[in-house]
C-alpha cells in the first residue's frame, strides 16, 4: 500500500513536471515556426525575383531545402496549385494555414504574414512583389524578435513552475 | 501521529514562497498573490481542524460546558 | 520519552519558522499555531492524570466539587487566552492580544463570583 502511494505521488510529480516542460516547448516551437517561414520567404524571393521561377517549381524546390514541418506545407500548397486552374493563391494559403498554425503554434499575427504572402506572390509585376516581400520580411523579422523575447521570459517559467506545482501536490498529498 | 502535519506545512509554505518568486519574476504579480492566497486557505483548512481538536480536548480536560 | 518528543518539535519547528519568516510570514503565523496544538495534544494525557489526581484529593479532603471545578475551568480559561495572545503576539497584533486578555481575565472573573461570594458570607458569618 505505501508503496503504491509512493509510485503514485512520484507518478504525479513527473507528469506535472513533463506538462510544465511541454507548455513551455510551445514558445519555442513557435520560433522555430517563425524562422522557418522567414527562411522560406527569402529563398521564395530569390527564386521569384531572381531566377525567376514559375512559382509551383519554385515552392517544390524549396520544399526540398527547409526542414521537415514547413516542407510538408510546402508539398501541400504546390499540389493545389497544380491542381487549382483560377491562378488564386490566396485560398490555397489560407487553407494551408490552418495546418500550419496546428503545427508550429503560431500566433493569429504570424498566420496573417503567411496569408499575405499568399496575397503578394503572382499578382503584380516585379517591382512591386519585391516590396512586397521585403515587406513580409520585415515583419517576420519583428515577429521573430518578439517570440525571442517570449521565449527567454516564459519557457523557463512553465518549466520551473510545473516542478514546483507538482512538488506542492506531492506535498499536500502526502 | 500528526507531527509530520510540521513537515508538510513548511513544505507547503517554502513551494509557494518559491512559486511567488518565479511567477514575480517572469512578471504575473496576480498570479503570485492568488498562488500565495491559495496555500494558506488549503493550510488553513488543516489547522482550523487541528485547533477545533484541540479546544474540544481542553473543553473535556477543564470541564469547560 | 515525551520530553524528547516535544524538546526535539519545538526546535524544528522553531528552524522551519525562521526559514519561513523572511519570505512568507504568514504560513510562519500558521506553522507556529500547529506547533502550539501539537505540542499540546502531546502533553494531554499526562495532564488528564494531573487532573484526576487533583480532583480525589480535593474529593478525600472534602472540599465543595463546585469549587474544585470552578478551578479548573479557570486554569483551562487562563491557557486557551495564553494561548490565543501569544499567537497574536507572535504575529505582530499586540492590540489583539490584549484585547484577547482583557476578555479572558472579565470571564474568569465572571467564573470567580461564587467563589468570592461564598467568601463573604463566610465573612459575614464569622462577625458578630
């Protein structure tokens, strides 16, 4: 019997602890997130602006490149396109962003920076795509400074707090 | 018996000074003092049935009716 | 060995209060109210058997069982307000405290009027 209460109340502990742990992860999954949207938004401007690629070649090449969550989105997107015969991105991206948002944990102003980057892309000539664009990065750049600073100021928080809540259980229990 | 009641109530005490500090830290007062608030009704709630022990017990030792 | 018992709980409990005092002082308020009861409720029945001394020698010598429980009650009274003050005390409150005393000593008084008034018909009683 007390051993059982034992195995119990350290059972608590470690789930208390490993939920404060993944609360905290969020943050950083977040920058991560973000920083993979500003990497793909930047070889998307060369590749359209530079080389200029058509944009579902472009959009698969880059796929090929970034990391695992952002290039099934990828591959996601460029499959509708293929698809898709009105030549409107907007739509795809924005039913792409959902899968995004669930993946990376962004916030409803990083979500509006990937919308709009399907807004600006194979709409207007050159010029103004570049704008664009160097405006999306710009933004992104702010996010991504922003989610910095969450990160710094609450992972460690959640972490340290669900130790302590279950270490106070655990007490109280005992 | 209840000695180690002590024990737990310093416990109790010492994670919620502990949780004060890191959730003042991060800057959620709020969250501190109801943290704060919390740990002593929880320790309130066992002291008040300790004390009411202890007043029935003199109440019978003294002839106290 | 109860002296050990409660010697040895009165000096940690004394180190957990201080450790407590500078960050939390009110769980310090409330650890040492349970460091009072418990000590207490470890005493007790020693002082059950003090009692019922008192009381059959009180009943051989023929003293009035009213008087004798009069007694008692007041040295129960007179721990339970010690007990309470100092608490207060102890928590910085000392208008409370006081307070607490002068309510404690009305009732003893209150409880010590027969007393008094068998005094003084006794008084009376012995002057021509």
């Amino acid at each position: 019997m007390l051993l059982l209460k034992i195995l119990m109340l350290i059972n608590i502990f470690f789930i208390c602890t490993i939920l404060g742990l993944s609360f905290g992860n969020r943050y950083s999954k977040r920058l991560n997130g973000l920083s993979d949207l500003q990497e793909v938004t930047r070889l998307l401007q060369t590749d359209l602006l530079v080389f200029l690629t058509p944009i579902p070649i472009a959009i698969e090449s880059i796929a090929e490149k970034t990391s695992k969550g952002m290039s099934e989105i990828l591959h996601f997107i460029s499959e509708k396109i293929e698809k898709d015969e009105s030549g409107d991105l907007y739509p795809i991206f924005n039913e792409a962003s959902d899968i995004l948002k669930e993946k990376f944990n962004l916030e409803l102003e990083d979500i509006e920076a990937f919308k709009s980057l399907g807004k600006v892309i194979g709409r207007t000539n050159r010029e103004d795509q570049s704008l664009q664009l160097n405006y999306i990065l710009d933004s992104l750049q702010e996010l991504i400074h922003e989610a910095k600073e969450e990160k710094t100021k609450y992972e460690k928080m959640y972490g340290s707090l669900g130790i302590i809540l279950g270490l106070g259980i655990v007490i109280i229990l005992a | 018996m209840d000695v180690d009641l002590i024990f737990k109530i310093a416990g109790i005490g010492m994670v919620a000074a502990i949780l004060h500090m890191v959730l003042e830290k991060s800057g959620k007062q709020e969250y501190a003092y109801l943290t704060t608030l919390v740990g002593v009704i929880i320790v309130l709630g066992v002291v008040i049935n300790l004390v009411s022990q202890l007043f029935s017990d003199i109440k019978v030792l003294f002839r106290l009716y | 060995m109860e002296i050990m018992q409660i010697v040895g709980l009165g000096i940690i409990a004394t180190i957990l209060i201080v450790i407590l005092k500078e960050s939390r002082p009110e769980f310090a308020v409330l650890l040492s109210i349970v460091t009072g009861v418990i000590i207490f409720l470890l005493i007790v029945p020693q002082l059950v058997y003090v009692v019922d001394t008192i009381s059959s020698l009180s009943s051989r010598a023929n003293v009035d069982i009213s008087y004798f429980n009069t007694i008692v009650k007041i040295i129960g009274m007179a721990y339970l307000v010690e007990f309470a003050s100092q608490i207060s005390r102890d928590a910085g409150q000392d208008s409370i405290a006081m307070k607490i005393e002068l309510g404690g000593k009305v009732l003893i008084m209150v409880l010590a009027i027969p007393i008094l008034l068998a005094l003084m018909d006794l008084i009376i009683k012995i002057l021509p």
